[in-house]
C-alpha cells in the first residue's frame, strides 16, 4: 500500500481534470410568474454541472383541494412554488388519477403517486429509476397507514411529529435507511390512544429509548426479544379474480391472483416452514425478504424467520394453464332507444361455479353514460344509489340466495335532446366468497423450529373479486 | 361504504370548479386554512422561546414539537435557532431528536449559530454505542455548514474504519453530502470510496454504491476487484441497494465484457422467420454462437441477479429486468417477462413506468409479450394514460395471427366514454392497419362506419386516420372517397368535413364526376361553414380549377369572390394568394406557372409509427426513459467493447488462511504459492512441479503407513496442493444462540492446508454474541474421544455484545467422517457442540502429472493410507483432464 500513494495521486489528478465542465454559456433564460407573484428565474440546468445527490431531494403532501399540508427536505430546501407545475398538470387531468405521475419541471422532476386521496409529491434533482422512488412513496404511505390505523390528511396532521420523525429515519440524505416496520417500530413507538394519554400525563415519549438491534443482525426485518404469553401465527390466503367478461357473457380474460397474509405473534427467534399440497399451482410469486429463496426452488417450500407482527408473507399468481371458475354471473339488459328519453335497465345475478359455498358481500357499480339524468330502479334485494354528478350507480346487494337471484329493474332518464348513448357501461363486481381459494390452493402443514413452545396455528382462505369486469 | 365514495366524489367535483378560480391564491388560502396558526406569528414564537429556555423537560418537548410542527408546514421558524440549539445536549432521546430535525433545516441559514452545536456531535462520534456514533455523523454530515468541511472529513474517514457497519454505512451516507457542499474534496473521498468498496458487510454495500455513483460514476476502475463480491453479496443486500447495485453493475458489465447478441443478427426477432428458417441459415448461426464465449463473470452476474426477479420490491423487478434486457443472451431475456407482467398488478404509478418499459420492449420483441397480451386489455377503470399505455402495447403486439382478437378488443374501445381514449384506439387501429396489409381494408371499412357516430372526436380522428391511410396507397381506394363524398352532407364535424374536402381536392382525379358536385354544394353553403372548412373549400377550387376548368371555373371564381369579402382575414388572406396563384392575369409573375406543380404535388404519406420507437437509446426502468428526454445526471450506457478488456483485472487475490488467529503457528511450512492459479506460465509450473517431485521422492522414502502418511505427503510437498477451492463455501451451525446463551457458533471448512498440524483439517470457526451482555473466557474444553486431537484456537478473553470474531482450528479427524465432539466454554456455561465433517473435506486437491501419480503408485507408498488412495484418483481425474486439454 505504501508504495502507491504517488501513483494513485496522478492517476486521480487526471479524473480531476477530465471531470471539469467545459465552459458553457448559459444561453436561454426564461421568467415565470410563480404563484405567489415573485419573479423566478429559471433555465435548464446544464448537463455538464456536477450532479446534485440526493436521490429524494423533498416531499410534498397535497390535499384534494390543492394544499400543500406537509413539506420535508432531506437536503437543503426547495421552494413550494416547485409545485406550481404539479397544480398545472393536475388541473389539465380530468381525474385525480390522470395526473402523470412523472412531471419534469426546469430544475427538478416531481414524482408522484395518489393514495387515500393524498398525493405525494417527491422532488428528485437528477437520473433515478423512477419505480424506485414511486416504490419508496408506497412505503410510506404503507408505513403511515401501519401507524395510524389510517392514512388521511386529518392524521398526518394530526401526528405531524411522529410523521417528522418517520421519515427522518427512513431515508438518510434521500437514500432509504429503514423501511422496515419492525425496525421502525423499535425506533419509533405507533400512537396509541392509551400511549397518548400516559405520555401527557408521565411526559414519557414516543421514541424508543432502546436502539434498534434488527437492523444488524441477519434477520434485519426482525426485532430480537420478543415475547408473547399467547403464541399464535394466523396466515390468510387471499385470491382475487381479475376477469373480463363479454357481452354474451363469455370470458375474454380471467386469471387468478393470490397473496398470503400473515400475521404472526410468536416469542423469540422462530423459524417456519409451510408446505402446500398443491405447490405446483403457483406460477409466479414474490417472497417477502424473510422466505429462504433456494429452499422455495429446490423444494417448494416456504422456509423463513418470520417478521413480528402484521406482513405479507407471498404474492402469487396462479398459472394461466388453470381454468378459472367465475364465481358469478350477469344477465343484463340495458337499451337507450334512439329518439326517447328512456332507457331500460334490468341486471339479474346469479351464482355459477362456486363449489357449494356462498357469494358474500356483493357490490355492483357501473358508470352510466354522461345523457342519463336519473334512474327509477327496483332492487329485489339490497339498496341502490346513484349520484346524478358522477352518474356512478352503485348497488349493494350483500349475499347471493340461488333460490331468490337478486335483481335491479327500472328506467333511466336521459337528458331531453340527447343523442342515445354509444356505449353500454361496464359493470364491475365485488364480491367474497369465504373458506375457499378458487384456484384450489390448500396449505399441507406449517411447522416450528427453533423455539420449544406449542404455537396455536389458523389458515383461513378467501376469494374476492379483484377487477371483474363485465362488458354489457 | 358506497355512501361516501359518492359523496367524496362530489366534493372533488365541486373542489375543482373552486380551484379554478382560486388558484392564484392557493398558497394564501393555504395558510390561513390552518387552523392552529395563530392572528401574529410573533407572540406565538415568544411563547417557544420561553418554553425552551424553561427548566422543565416537557415543556421543552412540547414546545419542538409546536416547532417541528410549523417546519412541517413550510413555516419560518429560523428565528428560534439560539433557543433550540442549546437543547442539543438533551439527555431525552426524543427532544434530542427533534433538535436534529430543526438543525438539520436551519443550520444553512444561520451558520455561526449551528457551530455551537459541533462540539456536542464531535464528542458523540466517540461514544462507544454504534447508533449514537452513527446519528451524530448523520446529523454532523447533514449541517451544510462549509466550515465544517475538514471536520466532516475527519469524522469520515473515522467513520469508514469503524468496527460497526451501521457506522460505516452512515459514513458511505456522508460522503455524498460532502461532497454536495464542496465538490473540491473529491479526490479524498475517492479514497474513501476505494476502502468502503472493500467492505464485506451487506448493509455498506448498497450505500457505498450510491457514493460510488455520486462521487465517481467514471471510476470503473475501483470496481473490477470488488465485482466478484458485489455479484455475491448481492442477494443479501437491502432491497434498496440492490437497485443501486444492478443500475451501477449494468453500466459496469456493458465496458467490460462482449456482446452476448450474435453478430450481424438483426436486433428485431423474428419468430416467424426463425420457425422457417432454412437449415443452412441455422448451422451458420450456431457456428456464430460457438464462436462467442461468455465471460464467467458476466455468467456470474445473470445468475445473482435473476432470483431477485422474485422481489416484492418492484423497482428491484424493473431493474433486474433492465439488466437481463441490456446485457443477457437474446433467448434468456424472456425469463422476465413473467415477472414484468406481475407487476402490472402493483399501483397505479407503478403501472405506468412498467407499461412504459414494455411498450419500448415490444416494439424490438414481439414474442416477449405476445403470450400475455391478455394481461394489456384495457379496463374501464384505468387511468386514461395507463389505457393508452396498453393500447400503445396491443398495437405493437399486433401480427397476422392475432389481429382479429385484437381488432374486436379495439370496437369495445372505440366506444369508450373516455374520448381521449377513443381517439387513441383509432389511432391504434390506423397502425394496425398500415402494419400488416392483410387488414388494412378490414380496418379502413370500420373507421368509415365511425365516421358516422355522434361523437365529434371520435369522428374527426377517424377522418384523420383514413385520410393517412389513404395518402400510403392511394391507388386503391376511389371507393372510399366516394363513400365519404356521399357522407359527406350528414357529416357536421367541421374538421372532419375539412378532411374530406382536402382528400377530394388532392385526388380529384380519382373522382371525376364527384368532385365538382362536393364543389357545388359547398358553394351554396359556403358562408355558413367554419373557417377550416372554408378554407378547404377555397383549396379544393383551386385544385379542381386547375384539373378541370371547364366545369369548375365559374364555381371557383364565385367561392373566390365569397372568400374575398369574408369575415376572417385568413380567409380573405388565402383567397387573395390562391386567385392570385391559379388565375393568369398581367400582374401575376412566374409563379402562375408554376401552379399546378404547387398545389398539386405529391405530398410525402405521414408515417403511422410508436411514440416509444425511439426510446430505446435510453436504459430501460431510467428516469430519462420515462421521460424520454435526458434527464440531468443521466448516464450513457455504452455500447459493447469490440474486444474484452483484460479479465484478470477482476482476480482477487487469495488471502492468506488468518494468520492473527494462529500467530504461534506462524512459521509452518509454506506451501506452494496460490497465487499460481492464474498463471498462464504453464510450462514453468510443470518444470517446477517435476523438480520438486524429483526431490521428494528420495526423501518419501523413509515414511512408514498411517496417518502420519498425510503428514509426510504434506511435509515434502511433492504434491502440489492445488489452490482452494472457489466454490460456494458451506457454513454449517455449530451452536444456536437459543440453546448457547446467546453464543453462537459457525463453522466452514476453509479447504485450506491446516497450518497448526499437517494432518489436521482446518476448520474455521465463527463466534458470535447475540445476547446483551459481553461473554468472557471462551475456550474449547473436554472432547470426546478423549484422544481427539484437537488444535484450538487461543481464549478469547471478551467478546462484545453483537460483535463476532473467527478464529481457526485444526482438528486431526484421522481420516475418518467420525465427529469431533468437544465443549465451547464460556466463563459461566460449557456446552457440548460436534463437529461432522464430510469426505469430501478431509481431502486435499491436488495436481499430479502421469508420470509422477504411476510413479508414487509404483513405490506402493501412496496407497498405504485411504486417504492418499483417494488423493490420487483425483490426480488421475486431473491427469485425464490434462493431457485432453
């Protein structure tokens, strides 16, 4: 090493000078009226400067109505008006969702995501994967909502310190630092009502006064230390059936995604194997960090240290091969008739391939065409309700009885003069179906290593209409 | 539930028409919605001030966090800088950290004041606690104070050396804000980055990566020695320096290695011509694919990255996916297709950029996503971008076998609500259509019904649309425009009838008859048409007045006279020029002449391709990508060297077995140097290997049987132990921490020569302290047989909560898989661990020329102990290997 350092000086001497910018003139500048009526001069900044770190320079919340709410810099600050751009393009969008959530402006981009009517405005200064920073945001949201039990503008304000804190340790100089929520968790204690209270009344506080230990050893996604009198893991296996049906009601697409959730409350350092009897349906899937990847390739098992508390075990999807039982179907007959003010509507449910059990927890919507102006419906079973300024119909039908279909009747009205609707809506279905996985998936056994006690183990399996679609 | 979903919406409703109006105001109204902000900021601030200069704890806590809270919402608080630094000494971890917060946004602002607070973190950098150390240089590093910048270098470089990788990775963190405060420091922190890069711990990796990026992107150079481990560690690593990693390694692997495509082979695929290709064809192509060779390396890095396709992370995905499409063989890249697919399911935004990504992909790649293209039906409750997204994606999927489907998929969406997206679908279906031939009247016969509906849009695209269709054959298609002369008059869209009058007037020749009729009519109705269609009508006349005078001349002088007197001076402006142009009198020039070729000139037929045909000159799942524009920082990928640059620049040299560990048994006998395993010097390793097998074998003579037989084979080096093995080092559980009181143990067969004793296996062992307290006095104590010979490792006096230390061992296994038992002692707890080892590592590799292995066998000596017996199938293994080379 000692025989080098002359050499290495040369050599990083050279890069020095290479890595200089060429002089260049800066040749457009242009003004801009920013909102609050200051004069901004802007111009694009020159490729050839140094690049500007910081991946995530800042973030924004925005309301609904246009408020920035929350702002956090992780790097010296930027100003609010950044966010004239992201206004500009929201009122260009139509819907709250049509907003791009990629938007260059002349010194930054801002990207976005809309969640629980929220946006998350990032500032980023230069090149970075964009999923990169959409996934972050998600995190967040994700992390809030783990917190506060929801994630809304009322709570964030509402727990604004906490909010500051969290982020403050998630990322580190626009880098995320801790994602994880059971490290964070340490970190930072989650608000409780009986939390608050005690910490008015003792002045004690949220941080943790212990430093989280996760975070280095190998199994970072868990904090050590954990007891439970109650030793319980619960796994939920959920499907959803994202389909489209045609107008004839036969299927143009269909396919089924899984997930499975766990929750899991087990003292010390467990280590969980779960079996299925039927591995082979799963054609894709997607492991939370704990699951042992090589064990799930050689042997189709899930084998993992399992994080402490709420998580998402796998995401699954089952291979198109598989024919897709459609758990439901439509009859419907919906006519505008050129020159009348009138429509028809009738839609009738009914159960189809459902393995005897029940369909729960139906909800029907539709967007009717912009001409209709109301709509005198009957619903056998169930309410209705339609919004005249969105003209969204809703029907809440709740469970399917194959003695009785559930069916919605009547006549809409339609604007005086109007021409008659080109399209027919779309219906979309929600529904569960409890006890089953539609795919057929079953779990064959789950086992503990590691840890002496007997845990109380429960797998419940659920389908549920993802994006059903039917086209009328 | 339905309940307020409907009421939400109505408020946006309503929120918008207000926003318009409001929106110059928005930041006023923004402020004075706030309901906790008080008639005069200043008193409120007084009331801070005093609640931090108070003595009591949760008035102080209550006030930062009233202070935090007005940072939040974009508030001045900058004037509270003296009251709130003199808390940064507070001993309550939450006040403290909220002291930080503010610090952190202010101490730009009021630099002197923030020096006061140095001391406080200079003297925390020292603290034996790991996260204190590394908070402290988190929030030092974070003060953009210029004259701090030595400081900060100093705690650095500290830093990067410290025994904790939290802190290390905290310093890796630091390095990019140094040098955003003062750039000049670059060369240091180079330096830095050179020793961080070394690093071994997966928590430094992803960060010091990001540094790397920073700081140096162009210093490849630091790279090549740590490539190897980068590739390995890399499934451990967090999930956001995996991104960091594979973006850099991609980079790094387009330099380095050569081009897996095959040379020559276009870089569209093409299913349909490699079914039918000729069998000529094929045998070429495979010559081709012998010829190339791939790097193991880059072998390597495919192989690492692909099982984090399985990642819930999905920018891991994406960048996974970017990897295998810039740097894998063509017919691996379809292993991420699946996965892309699966991300299709994640969040709106997410959507998006992945949408993004596979249009670019399928333009190259059809059969990529041909199998899913059902996944890309488009929903009517996606976003209107997402929707033209997958519409942009069906159109590139598009071929002869699939048109159909996708054809009726696209009527469904012609009818949409969302216009704009209907619009696009007839754009799409106008690719289609001039794409593959076969439909293309199929097509054009649909888009004329559209011209019949109701919707302006829908109608004027459709136009639009046949009107290119038109112009790329119009040999063909008299028919339609005679369809659409006859639609003509039903037809109320003005830039649809524009269209129609411009199609007539350019082949006004295929349309003898209808032309001047379409001309007739516009004429009665001129004065009653939009500006757009008039001035179509004004060109048609010319058009026809210069073909067909006769008929048209006086029809076009009266439109020329209607024109001169209308409202819009575009109007009047295009008459006066137009008349000016067909109708000869003295005052018009050269230009009259000239009239025919003017207005009649082919005009070239726009071309119907993707807006994503040209995004490929940037990395795929990029920002610039996204954008398709560059974005600033943005990085080239290079193309591939014509030639490989030197490979060994990624060799590592093998280390030493630890020798701090065993320093009393520092001087046994050295064994051949490893560092000759990548000697291409053949030749003179055979020499050497022949001499020093001559020498030995005089001195063999006098071992006699057993295990002392290893001892001797090892002592005289006669065979020359091969370097140890590159393969994938197996760690075996020697103690649980569960069941060791929080000691674990872990050990690996390092396939190394024992250095204690020649006939002891080595046997590395890792200690670790998983409990809160420090362990003391660990040593090996009783072993069973109480025979065993066991080399053990010196008693280590004190081991740290979470610190870990490796120590080796040898253990004489006497040629048997029998286990060694014995107990790890502690100061307080002694328990019995066992030791199994598997065949395969009691033996030693080794080479053995032909001559030498008949030789030795020929003294009969070598086959005396089992051991050895085995040693020298495998020298016959190495032998066959050899002379085939």
């Amino acid at each position: 090493m000692l025989m080098f350092p002359s050499d290495s000086l040369i050599t990083s001497f050279v890069y020095s000078m290479s890595a200089l910018p060429p002089f260049k003139p800066v040749t457009s500048y242009w003004f801009r009226l920013s909102q609050n009526g200051q004069n901004e001069l802007l111009c694009f900044p020159s490729p050839a400067s140094p690049p500007p770190a910081a991946m995530i320079h800042s973030l924004f919340l925005i309301n609904a109505s246009g408020d920035i709410f929350l702002e956090k810099h992780w790097k010296s600050v930027v100003s609010r008006s950044v966010c004239d751009y992201f206004f500009e393009a929201q009122e260009r969008a139509s819907e709250p969702e049509n907003v791009p959530p990629v938007i260059p402006t002349p010194h930054h981009y801002l990207i976005s995501v809309l969640r629980h009517r929220i946006y998350f405005v990032a500032v980023i200064q230069s090149e970075v994967p964009p999923l990169f920073v959409i996934e972050f945001l998600h995190r967040v949201v994700d992390t809030f909502q783990d917190y506060f039990g929801v994630c809304t503008e009322a709570a964030i304000k509402d727990n604004v310190v906490v909010v500051y804190e969290l982020l403050e340790e998630m990322l580190d100089n626009g880098f995320p630092l801790a994602t994880e929520s059971n490290i964070l968790k340490e970190l930072i204690k989650p608000p409780t009502i009986l939390r608050t209270m005690v910490n008015t009344i003792t002045g004690s506080t949220n941080v943790g006064e212990q430093l989280p230990t996760g975070q280095l050893s190998v199994v970072p996604w868990r904090r050590t230390g954990v007891k439970y009198t109650n030793n319980e893991a619960y796994f939920d296996v959920v499907e959803e059936i994202d389909a489209i049906i045609d107008k004839s009601g036969s299927t143009i697409t269909a396919e089924i995604q899984g997930v499975i959730d766990a929750c899991v409350k087990l003292t010390g350092m467990p280590d969980l194997t779960l079996s299925f009897m039927n591995p082979r349906l799963l054609d894709d899937v997607s492991f939370h960090p704990c699951v042992r990847f090589k064990r799930w390739e050689a042997e189709r098992i899930l084998s993992f240290i399992p994080p402490d508390g709420n998580f998402r075990l796998l995401s699954y999807h089952v291979s198109s091969q598989n024919l897709v039982a459609i758990p439901v179907y439509v009859k419907h007959n919906i006519t505008f008739r050129e020159g009348s003010s009138q429509g028809r509507f009738d839609l009738t449910l009914g159960p189809k391939q459902t393995m005897g059990k029940a369909v729960e927890a139906v909800l029907v919507s539709s967007q009717l065409p912009r001409g209709v102006l109301n709509a005198n419906l009957n619903a056998s079973q169930g309410t209705y309700t339609f919004d005249p300024v969105t003209k969204m119909l809703t029907w809440d039908v709740g469970k399917i009885n194959p003695q009785k279909l559930p069916s919605l009747k009547g006549s809409m009205n339609l604007q005086a003069g109007a021409s008659k609707p080109d399209e027919n809506p779309t219906i979309n279905i929600q529904l569960k179906i409890q006890q089953m996985a539609i795919s057929g998936l079953k779990v064959n056994r789950l086992d503990m290593y590691g840890e002496k006690y007997k845990p109380f183990k429960g797998i419940k399996y659920m389908t549920k209409a993802g994006k059903f679609q039917v086209r009328t | 539930n339905s309940g307020t979903k409907i009421h939400g919406n109505r408020c946006d409703g309503g929120i918008k028409c207000l926003k318009q109006a409001s929106n110059a105001t928005t930041t006023f109204l923004c402020s004075a919605a706030q309901p906790l902000s008080p008639p005069s900021s200043v008193l409120r601030n007084e009331d801070l001030k005093e609640m931090l200069e108070s003595n009591k704890e949760s008035l102080k806590l209550e006030a930062m966090k009233r202070v935090v809270g007005l940072i939040a919402k974009g508030k001045n608080a900058s004037e509270l800088f003296p009251a709130v630094v003199k808390n940064v000494a507070s001993k309550n971890i939450e006040l403290k950290k909220l002291v930080y917060v503010y610090l952190v946004r202010y101490a730009e602002e009021q630099q002197d004041l923030a020096l006061l607070s140095i001391s406080t973190f200079q003297r925390a950098l020292k603290e034996p606690n790991q996260f204190i150390r590394a908070s402290a240089l988190r929030v030092l590093s974070s003060i953009r104070v210029p004259i701090i910048v030595p400081i900060m270098m100093l705690a650095i470089k500290e830093a990067a050396a410290d025994m904790s990788p939290y802190v290390r990775k905290t310093s890796a963190h630091a390095i990019q804000k140094l040098y955003s405060l003062d750039p000049d420091q670059k060369e240091q922190l180079i330096e830095v980055i050179e020793k961080l890069l070394k690093d071994k711990s997966t928590l430094v990796a992803g960060s010091v990566v990001v540094a790397f990026e920073e700081v140096c992107p162009d210093r490849i150079d630091l790279i090549h020695k740590n490539y190897r481990k980068l590739c390995n560690l890399l499934v451990d690593v967090e999930e956001w320096g995996q991104v960091v990693i594979i973006s850099m390694l991609t980079r790094y692997a387009r330099t380095q290695f050569t081009s897996p495509w095959k040379e020559g082979a276009s870089f569209e695929e093409n299913n349909e011509k490699a079914f039918y290709a000729s069998d000529s064809e094929e045998k070429s192509e495979r010559t081709e694919a012998e010829a190339y060779v791939m790097d193991p390396d880059h072998r390597l890095l495919l192989r690492n990255t692909k099982p984090l396709l399985q990642s819930r992370n999905t920018a891991v995905v994406m960048s996974v996916a970017q990897l295998y499409w810039h740097l894998a063989p063509r017919h691996e890249v379809n292993l991420v297709t699946k996965s892309l697919v699966r991300l299709l399911r994640s969040h709106r935004e997410v959507q998006y950029i992945v949408l993004q990504n596979i249009a670019t992909m399928s333009i190259q790649r059809k059969g990529m996503f041909e199998p899913y293209m059902k996944s890309f039906y488009v929903r009517s409750t996606d976003a209107t971008h997402i929707k033209t997204l997958k519409l942009e994606i069906l159109t590139n999927l598009a071929n002869e076998a699939n048109i159909s489907t996708i054809l009726r998929e696209f009527q469904t969406y012609v009818k949409s609500q969302d216009k704009a997206f209907a619009a696009a679908t007839i754009q799409a279906i106008g690719r289609c259509a001039t794409n593959i031939s076969e439909v293309t009247d199929t097509c054009l016969n649909g888009l004329v019904l559209l011209l019949s509906n109701r919707d302006e849009t829908v109608v004027a695209e459709s136009v639009v649309v046949i009107k290119k269709l038109l112009q790329t054959q119009p040999t063909q298609h008299s028919e339609i425009i005679k369809h659409m002369a006859k639609l003509f008059d039903n037809i109320t869209v003005s830039m649809a009838r524009a269209s129609i009058l411009w199609l007539m007037g350019e082949y006004c020749d295929r349309v003898p008859k209808i032309a001047p009729d379409v001309l007739r009519k516009m004429a009665k109705s001129f004065t009653a048409e939009e500006d757009i269609v008039k001035l179509q009508t004004v060109n048609l006349a010319a058009k026809l007045y210069l073909t067909n005078s006769k008929q048209t001349k006086l029809l076009t002088q009266y439109i020329l006279n209607l024109g001169k007197y209308d409202q819009s001076y575009d109007i009047r402006d295009r008459t006066r020029f137009i008349r000016q142009l067909i109708v000869p009198n003295e005052k018009s020039g050269a230009l009259n002449k000239y009239a025919r070729r003017i207005l009649l000139a082919p005009k070239p037929a726009p071309v119907l391709e993707s807006a994503f045909k040209d995004r490929d000159r940037y990395q795929l799942g990029t920002l610039s990508h996204s954008l398709n524009s560059k974005a600033s920082g943005y990085q080239e990928l290079s193309d591939w060297p014509a030639v490989a640059p030197d490979q060994s620049v990624r060799n590592v040299e093998v280390v030493e077995p630890v020798q701090e560990w065993a320093p009393s048994v520092g001087k046994t006998k050295k064994l051949k140097s490893d560092d000759k395993f990548y000697s291409d010097n053949e030749e003179e390793k055979a020499e050497e290997e022949s001499e020093s097998s001559e020498g030995s074998s005089s001195s063999s003579s006098s071992s006699s049987g057993g295990g002392k037989m290893v001892a001797d084979v090892y002592s005289r080096a006669s065979f020359q132990v091969t370097a140890p093995s590159f393969g994938p080092v197996k760690t075996y559980e020697l103690l649980h921490h569960m069941t060791g009181k929080g000691l674990s143990a872990k050990y690996h067969f390092p396939r190394q020569p024992c250095l204690h004793q020649p006939g002891m296996v080595a046997v590395q062992v890792t200690l670790s302290n998983g409990s809160d307290r420090s362990l003391e006095e660990i040593h090996v104590g009783d072993r069973s047989p109480a025979s065993l010979n066991i080399h053990c490792f010196n008693t280590i006096e004190r081991l740290e909560p979470e610190a870990s230390v490796t120590v080796s061992m040898g253990i004489d296994f006497s040629d048997s898989t029998q286990a060694a038992n014995f107990q790890l002692c502690t100061k307080e707890d002694g328990f019995s661990v066992s030791i199994q080892p598997a065949v395969g590592e009691l033996l030693m590799p080794s080479s053995l020329s032909e001559q030498d292995f008949s030789r030795e066998q020929g003294e009969k000596k070598i086959l005396q102990a089992p051991l050895v017996q085995l040693q020298a199938k495998c020298a016959l293994l190495l032998c066959v290997f050899n002379i085939r080379r």
